[in-house]
C-alpha cells in the first residue's frame, strides 16, 4: 500500500542521510589528502563507491517512493593503474550520486519532520486520553480537552498521507535528477536502442518482402509460366479442329488458358496488396485522406477529426498511418467497442494523434507504457525509431485512449 511504503521510506531517509554524509567526509579527507600519494586512491574509491550508495537510493525510491529512477550505465574499470585511477576520478555517475548526498539533506529533513509531526504527533494526540492521567504529565484541561486533543490527533493521521506524500516531492525530483543517468548519457542510450531497433525492423521487413514474393507472387508466375507453355505446346500439336482428338486439345488450351488468367489475377491481387503494405498508396493524397480510408474500412463506426495545418515528412506518415491501423484493428479484435475515433493535430513542429476507443478497456500497461509482451510494444518502437512517444491510458471498465506523439520531421 502506497501509504505504509511512503511511510517506510520516510522512516529510512535519516539512515541514508547519515551514510551519504559519513560517506562525503571520505570524499573531502580524500580531496584534501589529494595533493599525497595515498589521496588520489582514497578520493577514488570514494568516487566509485558512491555508486554503490547511489544504487541504495534508487532502489528504496523505487520501492518505496513509487518513482521508477533508470539505473546509468555500468561502471567500465580501465587496465593499468593510471587508467584506473583516471577513470575513476572521471566517473560522472559517482560524482553525481555525491553531490544527491550532500543536496538530499534538506529534503531528508523535509521528509522526516512531516512524518513525525504528522504521524508521529497525531498517534500522541489521538491516545491522549489514555495517557494524560498518568503522574507527572500535564493535565489536558480534563476528559473534555482530552478527547478534543483526540480528536485532533485523528484529523492529523488523516491528513498524514497527503503531507508525507508532498513532502516526498523533492526527494523524488533529486533521486531522478541525479541518481539516473545523465541526459546526454540516457540521450546517447536512447539513440542506440533505436538505431538497434530499426536495423532489426528493416532487417526482418526484407525478410517478410522476400518471403511473400518467393511462397506468393513467384510460386503463381511460375505456375504460369508452365500453364502457358503447356497451352503453346498443345495448340502446336492440334490440328483440324474438325477431329475429335484435335476437339480435346482445344479444350484442354482453354482450360490452361482460363487458369493462367485467373493465377495472373490473383498473382496481381497479391502483389497489390504486398506494395500496399509497403506504402499505402492513399499516403501519396497526404495523412489525412489516408486515415479516412482507415475509418472507412473499419467495422467500427470511427468518427475522424483531422486538421494539419502543416505536412509531416513522409516517415511520419508513414509511422502514423500504420499506428492508427494497428490500434483500430486492436480495438475491432480485443476492445469489445462499439465506437472510436480519431483526433489527428499538429502543432509546434510535432505531430499528435489521439485513437479512443469505448471498450473494456484494461490493456496491459505499466506506467502508460504497453507493459512486456503487450502486443503494442511493436508501435512503442515503431514511433521511438524518430524519437516518439506513445502513451496508453486504459482502465479497467474503459476507456482505453492512445496518444502518438511524433515530430513533423523525422
């Protein structure tokens, strides 16, 4: 329960708080030793020590405080003494988990004191009139000034979780800040997942091309090819139509014939619908005519609000395009719906589509991200290829709204 762990949390903060401050007078008797040759080693170690306290932190933040601080890069130790020490001095995630040390103290005091002068203080007057007839305390002003003393206390245990939950604030905001990676460093994270992520998309789409043209299109060209030939060879063969024998390879041509018009049709079908799913051509008359034929084909009634005042680039359509088709195939298979709708907008250089839907609801999300093995994490990666976002709201009961956020320009 969220106010029992704040509450946990609270009570761990003066612990911390002490080890990051014993932990800082290391650090300054290694900067001050520095200048000898057993400083530089102490101050180091120090350094990547830190880590370890940093570490401790955002764990209990996690646990505890209920905020989700993305652990920085691992720690790389460097051969040779002079490297180890050069990199261990150079470490910006030790450092960084220093200064939280030194900077938390307020904000740990901050917490505490709002949970002892809630808490604490209101189970003091909530008991009151067990304890004030005890000798050698002052007297309350009799039962009266006792149980409004109660009375009191029990409105401060109320308001408790509300204040030790605000007062937490600036502990999270310092935990996140300087206990997670550096944002050039979770930029640099970012960027190299991504890139990951679309070298494999781009890797497994020329897979699926090549495998539906080799199982589909080739496999009937082929076919017709053979049907084709068999047909030139029987026409050479006839003769006077006249005669029965001659009658019977006609037939067989035409029947070779009609089949090799209907695999040539069907051989186009398949190749209409591959390129479609390459580039859907109704991208080519721009986003909006293309999310209309979306809301057209959908065996839900879908009410489309689209309105750009500016075109995105072509990968941004593309993205959004095949995003709605997913989500509104998602909502006619899963949902249970009756209806959904789609708001398309752009403004500030980025791109904003919004997909409601009025089903059930309850989609697997874990802090409005598709939660692992959701079968919506493909979209989450589909938009961070150009450093989108997509958030999921859906409760339970509905319901569920999907927010694409994209910049115009990829």
């Amino acid at each position: 329960m969220r106010i029992w762990r704040e509450l946990g949390y609270t009570l761990t903060v003066p612990l911390m708080a002490a080890l990051g401050l014993v932990h800082l007078l290391i650090v300054l008797a290694g900067v001050v030793t520095s200048t000898y040759l057993v400083g530089l080693p102490l101050l180091a170690g120090s350094v990547v020590a830190a880590r370890r306290l940093g570490a401790a932190n955002r764990g209990l933040v996690r646990t505890l405080a209920g905020t989700p601080v993305p652990a920085p890069a691992p720690y790389r130790r460097a051969t040779g003494l002079l490297n180890r020490l050069g990199t261990a001095l150079g470490d910006v995630t030790g450092w960084r988990a220093i200064i939280h040390a030194v900077v938390r103290l307020p904000a740990a005091a901050l917490a505490f004191a709002s949970a002892a002068g809630t808490w604490g203080l209101g189970l003091a007057l909530l008991t009151c009139p067990l304890w004030w007839q005890v000798p050698g305390l002052p007297a309350p002003g009799g039962w009266a000034g006792a149980l409004l003393l109660s009375v009191l206390g029990l409105g401060l245990l109320l308001l408790a979780p509300m204040v030790v939950h605000l007062a937490l604030g600036l502990e999270r905001l310092l935990a996140v800040r300087l206990l997670g990676p550096p944002p050039a460093q979770a930029r640099i994270r970012t960027l190299e997942e991504t890139r990951t992520q679309a070298v494999e998309d781009a890797a497994a789409a020329l897979r699926r091309v090549e495998r539906d043209l080799h199982d589909g299109p080739a496999a009937r060209l082929t076919a017709l090819a053979l049907g084709l030939s068999m047909a030139r060879e029987e026409l050479a063969e006839a003769g006077d139509p006249e005669r029965p024998e001659d009658q019977e390879r006609l037939e067989r041509v035409r029947a070779l014939i009609d089949g090799a018009h209907r695999g040539a049709k069907e051989t186009l079908s398949e190749l209409t619908d591959l390129i479609r799913g390459i580039h859907p051509p109704a991208l080519d008359k721009g986003l909006e005519v293309a999310l209309a034929t979306l809301a057209a084909r959908s065996p839900l009634p879908v009410d489309l609000d689209a309105e750009l005042a500016e075109r995105p680039s072509p990968a941004v359509e593309t993205i959004a395009f095949f995003c709605t088709a997913e989500l509104l195939a998602n909502v006619a298979k899963h949902s249970g719906a009756r209806q959904a709708a789609i708001r398309l907008r752009a403004a500030d250089g980025r791109l904003r589509l919004r997909v409601w839907d009025d089903g059930e609801g309850g989609a697997a999300v874990a802090g409005g991200q598709p939660a692992a093995g959701s079968g919506l994490r493909g979209l989450t990666d589909r938009v961070r290829v150009v450093d989108g976002e997509l958030v999921i709201h859906s409760p339970a009961g509905g319901p569920t709204v999907v927010i694409v956020d994209l910049p115009l320009r990829a």
